[in-house]
C-alpha cells in the first residue's frame, strides 16, 4: 500500500464519513481511600474530590453551523482539485453498505462520546450498522467490531474503505473525524488528599483525515491499494475564545481516634463536588475554531496532493 498509487486513481472522491465532535461539558474525580493508621488507634474515611465544567454559550444552532461551514470550505477545496464529489446523500445504493441504515443530516448525536455533541453537515447522509435505543451509533466493519477502533484511530482497515472504493471503482474514499475539546481535567492524590482542577482548554485534537483508493489482492483483513492518512498527534490550541481561569475541587481525609476500649465506631468519608462553567462568545468560537479545524484538512490535503502526484506521502 503506497501513496503514490493514488496518481492512478479516478477523479472521484466519495466522501464516506465527516464527523465533528464538540466537547461541552466534563467531569472527573478522584477518590483517596483511608483505613486503619500506622501504630493503630485512629482511623480515616475516604475524601472524594469531584469536579465537573461546562461550556455556556453555545447553542446547538451555532455548532451545526459552523460543522456546515467547515464542510463547504473542504468540498470546495476538493472541486478546486477537479474532483468529482460524491456521498451517500446523492447515491441510490453501495453494496458494501446494503444491511445498514442510511442517516442523513443536519444530524447532532450526544450519545457517541460522553460529554461532547457529534454534528454531521446538513448536506450529507452516511451510514451505519445500526443505531441503539439511546442513540448511539455502531460503523465499521468487522476489524472494528474486533479490534475496538473508534472515529479517531486509524480507518485503513477497519472501516471497509477499500471494499467501498472496490464497488466505485476505485474512487477515493474520503474519511473525516475531528474532536474539538474545550475542557481540561487532571485529578490527582497526595498525601491524604483528593484534588480535581481543570478549566478551559480549547483544541482540535484527535482528529484523523483518510484517503483510500482500490483494494488490494492479498489474503487477510482488507486494505487499499494505495492510501494516505493523516492522523493529528500534537493539539492545535486555539486562543482568544474563553477567558484563562482554573477550578479546584479538594478534599481531605478525616480522622477518627479511636480508644482501646470502644465497642463500635464510625469513620466519616469526605466528599467536595464542585460544577462550574466557562462561557464564550458564539461568533468567536465559530471562527476560530473553523480556522483550526481548517489548518488540519488543508495539511491532510498537502498529504494527498503528494500521493496524487506520485510522490510519497511523509
């Protein structure tokens, strides 16, 4: 499987799955377990420190939006390229995907990833295996099934792109995936005490952009005859949208002396759980994030660009 394959494939793309996921709220905690003290004669309870953070200033509206956005600006770099663009949504039938349901968008799912909103453009429609009574949606084929993958890892393999671009004839099979976090959280323990802090912390992380063409001959999990994938392993941080602040959430072990003679005692666990909330200004957030989610599809682009080109993709 080589790049430089690419430069023999068809000026057709099929654009399989383009996915945004926005984080809008997070929690953690961190629990320090006590007991029986050293020397004896006194005992602690457990302290857990909780913390949660939210995003405020956003509406689903505005996160369709700009997903719309950040779509458009991708299809017209591809048409810049002389591609032919194709999706689910103006495609009668794949047999690759003939026992799967088709959804079609503008489609905003909470119950992919805890605590974050996944958003699909308004002008597409992909499919799916099958989607749960909570909502939650199941792709890929059987090397995810196996293999636990999720929308971040790598999609050579097990999301059946080359089976996809075999039943187009060798089309490129575009597969898109962006996870935008805004939120940090780092629970820690010391000497007794249980402390969360966390606060804003606005990213694209974990995105992953794949580029598939044909299907290769030899036996084994399928995979394409040539490729390029880019896979996002150093944040892009993006600044100006929530003010810098940090939250804490600690608690501490509580003490029972307990004297040589008594019968029955308790020990009283410590709990501390804090909520707090960062806001935002919707115009801005859209902005910048649109520009960061921008600078990662144009490197994948420059990635496929070499494959079309002939050369190696580094």
């Amino acid at each position: 499987m080589k790049s430089q394959g690419l430069a023999e494939a068809p000026k057709q793309v099929y654009i399989n799955n383009f996915k945004v996921y926005y984080q809008m709220i997070a929690e953690a905690q961190k629990t320090v377990y006590g007991g029986r003290q050293l020397g004896g004669g006194s005992y602690t309870g457990n302290a857990t420190a909780k913390l949660a953070v939210g995003v405020e200033g956003l509406q689903a509206e505005d996160l369709q939006e700009l997903t719309d956005k950040i779509y458009a600006d991708y299809i017209e770099s591809l048409k810049s390229r002389g591609f032919e663009i194709r999706t689910a949504r103006d495609m009668e039938s794949i047999p690759f995907y003939t026992e799967h349901l088709k959804l079609d968008g503008p489609r905003i799912n909470q119950e992919q990833v805890e605590g974050s909103l996944m958003v699909i453009p308004t002008p597409f429609s992909y499919y799916v295996q099958k989607v749960s009574k909570k909502g939650k949606e199941k792709s890929g084929g059987f090397m995810g099934a196996v293999s636990n993958q999720n929308d971040f890892t790598s999609a050579i393999y097990h999301k059946g792109l080359p089976k996809i671009s075999q039943d187009l004839n060798d089309a490129v099979v575009i597969d898109i995936a962006i996870n935008v976090p805004s939120i940090y959280l780092d629970p820690k323990s010391k000497l007794g005490t249980a402390k969360v802090k966390g606060g804003p912390y606005l990213r694209v992380q974990s995105a992953r952009a794949t580029y598939a063409s044909g299907k290769g001959n030899k036996p084994g999990a399928a995979y394409p005859e040539a490729a390029v994938e880019v896979l996002l392993t150093q944040p892009l941080v993006i600044n100006g949208v929530f003010a810098s602040e940090e939250f804490k959430a600690v608690a501490d072990k509580k003490r029972t002396s307990v004297p040589s003679y008594a019968a029955f005692f308790t020990v009283e666990d410590t709990s501390v759980e804090l909520t707090n909330t960062i806001e935002c200004d919707a115009g801005v957030y859209k902005e910048k994030v649109s520009n960061a989610v921008k600078i990662f599809l144009d490197a994948s682009l420059e990635k496929f660009d070499m494959g079309l080109a002939g050369e190696k993709a580094k």
